[in-house]
C-alpha cells in the first residue's frame, strides 16, 4: 500500500522510517516532511504541502491512490482534518474533530473521566475570572495546578505553589489571555506528586492494542531542571510502569476512556497517548495526546517487530480486532535529542550539520530529523529541537551507550543536549 504521513518533525521520520520497513507497505510520502526525511530517503517529500492545507493533501491523496493517511501532530486532528478526509472518500488514521477534542480541551477531557470514573485529579472549571479568584482565595491546599482549557503549545499549565501565584496564573490566562482563546475556560486542579510516565495505545474505538511502554524528559536541563520543551530525549521500555502497573493503567485508564468515547457517539480511531501521574494511589490520568509523542515514537517504533503499517490500516478500518497483538522486541531503545542553543527561548537557525552519515552508520543507530532542511545541497539547522539520534541494545544501559556515542558524531554551532537521558531507568534497575 500506499502511505502519506502528514507532519514534518522528529515523530514523522521514525513514522516514515517504520512504515517503509513495514512489508505491506511500498511507497511513503510526507507533507511537508523536512530536509533530513528527503536526503535519508525514509519518504518522497511533498515540501509545499503544509499539514494544514486539507484540500492539496487530499487531492493529492486521490491523484496518488493513497491507501493510507497517517497524521503525525494535532493540530490537523483538532481542525477536522479526518472528518474531511472521510468525507472525500480516503482512508486516515487519526481521531475526527470530536475525538481530538480529548487532547484539544482540558475540560472535555476531564468531565469524561468523571463521567467514567477514570482515577485523576481532582478539579473545577471556570469561564469568569471572579469565580476562578474566589476558589483559589478560599482554597487550603497548595500547589495547586492551574490550565488553559484549550491547546497553548504546551505552555498552558501552570503549577503554583502558593495561592499568588495562582492568582497570577489566572489573570495571565484570563484577563491578560495570554494564550487567546485556548484561556477562554480555566481547570484548576489538584496537584499529584509521583513519578510522570505515558502509554501509547492504537485503538479503533472498540479494541485496543497497547504500544511498548516509553518515558520522556520535558526538561531542558539535566536532572530535569530549567523550563518544559517538546522533550529532550527519551526510552523504551519504562520500567516505571512494566507488568501488573501497565494492566491497571489499561484496566483503569485506557479501556474505560475507549468506552467513554463510545457512549459518548464519538468514532474513534487513532491514537492514545495517556500521559500518567505513578502516584502512591495508583496511576492517575494527567492529560491524553491524540497522536503519537515526539520524541516518545522514536525510540517506541523500533522496539514494534511486526507490520506497522497493517496496524494503522486496520485501526482506520475498524479492524484492529483481527489484527491480534502487537511484537515486541526484548531490546531496549534510548533517543537524545539535539536542539539548538537557546531552545525553548530564541534560537539561530542555519547553522551546517556534520557526522550524520557516521553516527547513521554505527550499529543500531538511526538519526531522525526534526528542525533540518537542505540549503545548497547541505543539511542545516530549521528549529529548536534539530535531531533526534536513537540507538537500540540488549538493555537501556547499552542503548544510552551507543545513542551517546552517536550523538558525539554529529556537530554543529551551538548544538545542546542533554547528558541524563534515561538515568532514572537505570537508577531502578
Ligand atoms: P499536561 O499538559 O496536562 O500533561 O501538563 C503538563 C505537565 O504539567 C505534566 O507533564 C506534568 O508534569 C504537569 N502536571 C499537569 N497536571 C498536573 C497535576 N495535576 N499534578 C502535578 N503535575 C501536573
Ligand atoms: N513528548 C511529549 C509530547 O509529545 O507531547
């Protein structure tokens, strides 16, 4: 078959490198893709198709006879990019407008947990700013966590830890609406303490096949200090929540939210990535992606040993039930990321990169490429996060190992990583 994957950063290119190596798969395009998924030669990049243009990508959909559409980031998925796809007739995999709505307001998402009983923080939504200063003026207990309803490129939560802050949280989102319309509504809600991991599973609304499990590192700096970015790296497996802790994440988590979906009419098909809090209780529900996380997929696909392609075929058809489980391979895989100097804040762009070709040589190695482009026949920086260097081994140690060793590779003006990727994995075994 057939594949266009809709996306241009570091999760489209594992996504086009998996589904090249899928067997049911013969052809894979990428719109707009990036310099490095072109020159790796993992998709023929369609580079003035923009993710967000529905009507080109589903012209050339049907020009191309693509059996399968796989869309990579949300914001497609919450402007209605697949409701307009199955309107055209094409097959895709994602949830429609309504399902991404899990992902697209906190409130949708959390008043489905109550009404499913989904364990999670507890909360209040506002839509004034004089009801949202009165909760937190008569609240007792601090830190508290503070959120835009809507998507604020990740930046919407705020976690106060004293009720000025929280005061100040409120009237940044509300009054000042620094994030616009997404503050429209705020959840204020109960702060967990615990250790954060994720799950990714593909469903089809009526079964659901979970994905190796991953932990990622929000944080700029080593021992997670400094602001959130995208994620600086990340591992698979996550011993964190392994055996009898991942059943109850599915039993109590997953499952539940895939029948709240249903009871509420609500077709979907595509991905869930719960977002977890490990807390002393039991594992509690923080916030669910609708797509695969970035750089969660690069180190969770090459641990997927059968067809990747067949899986989110039968998913966008509503036949995961004939589909049977997913193999697993026993290594493990470590991602660093290599972001440019500045990331989250400013950054230079431009910058020349060099070693791709040996660090991709080395065993186990693979380099996905996120902000990168061609100029002059040359690969050069286009973003804040740059690469991702993935390595897989027999166990985390021996990944982080040779993912290190790739990452030293690679140069170019002002690239930053991160030394610690992984360590808190190895620090439990
Ligand atoms: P979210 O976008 O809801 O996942 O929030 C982003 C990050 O904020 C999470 O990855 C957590 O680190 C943190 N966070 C969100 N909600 C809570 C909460 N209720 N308790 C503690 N930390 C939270
Ligand atoms: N790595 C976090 C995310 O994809 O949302």
């Amino acid at each position: 078959m057939k594949v266009l994957v809709v996306g241009g950063g570091g999760r489209e290119h594992a996504l086009c490198m998996r589904l090249q190596s899928s067997p049911s798969v013969s052809h894979v395009y990428c719109a707009p893709g990036n310099g490095g998924i072109e020159q790796s030669g993992a998709a023929g990049c369609l580079t003035d198709i923009v993710a967000s243009n529905f009507e080109r990508l589903a012209k050339f959909a049907k020009d191309e006879s693509i059996d399968l559409t796989v869309v990579g980031p949300e914001a497609p998925l919450v402007a209605g990019i697949v409701d307009y796809f199955r309107e055209e007739g094409l097959r895709i995999y994602g949830p429609d407008k309504r399902g991404a709505q899990l992902e697209g307001s906190k409130e949708f998402a959390k008043s489905l947990f109550e009404r499913n009983n989904i364990p999670t923080a507890s909360y209040r939504v506002f839509t004034e700013f004089a009801e949202a200063k009165a909760y937190v003026e008569a609240h007792e207990f601090f830190p508290v966590v503070v959120k835009a309803d809507g998507i604020a490129a990740g930046k919407g939560v705020l976690i106060c830890e004293t009720r000025e802050q929280a005061l100040e949280g409120l009237a940044e989102i509300m009054v000042e609406r620094r994030f616009g319309e997404a503050g429209d509504k705020v959840v204020v809600e109960e702060f967990l303490r615990g250790e954060e991991a994720s799950v990714h599973a593909v469903t089809d609304g009526e079964t659901l096949v979970v994905l190796p499990t991953s932990q990622d590192h929000k944080r700029i700096g080593d021992n997670d200090t400094g602001p959130n970015t995208g994620g600086m790296g990340a591992y698979s497996p996550a011993p964190v929540v392994e055996g009898a802790l991942l059943d109850k994440v599915i039993k109590t988590i997953l499952v539940p939210t895939m029948h709240g979906l249903r009871q509420d009419g609500i077709d979907y098909r595509g991905t869930l990535y719960a977002g977890l809090m490990i807390t002393r209780g039991g594992p509690r529900i923080l916030e669910y992606n609708v797509r695969f996380g970035d750089p969660e997929t690069q180190v969770i696909l090459p641990r997927i040993t059968s067809d990747f392609g067949e899986l989110l075929f039968a998913a966008a058809d509503k036949k995961l039930a004939d589909y049977g489980t997913i193999e697993e391979s026993p290594d493990a895989c470590v991602g660093i990321v290599l972001a440019s100097e500045g990331y989250p804040g400013k950054y230079h762009a431009g910058k020349p990169i060099s070693g791709l070709d040996t660090a991709g040589a080395m065993p186990g190695v693979a380099v996905c490429h996120a902000g990168t482009s061609q100029r002059d026949g040359r690969l050069v920086t286009a973003g804040g996060r740059v690469l991702c260097v993935t390595a897989t081994g027999p166990g985390i140690a021996e990944a982080r190992e040779a993912a290190y060793a790739g990452v030293k590779q690679i140069d170019f003006e002002g690239a930053y990583y991160r030394t610690d990727i992984a360590n808190r994995a190895l620090s439990r075994a």
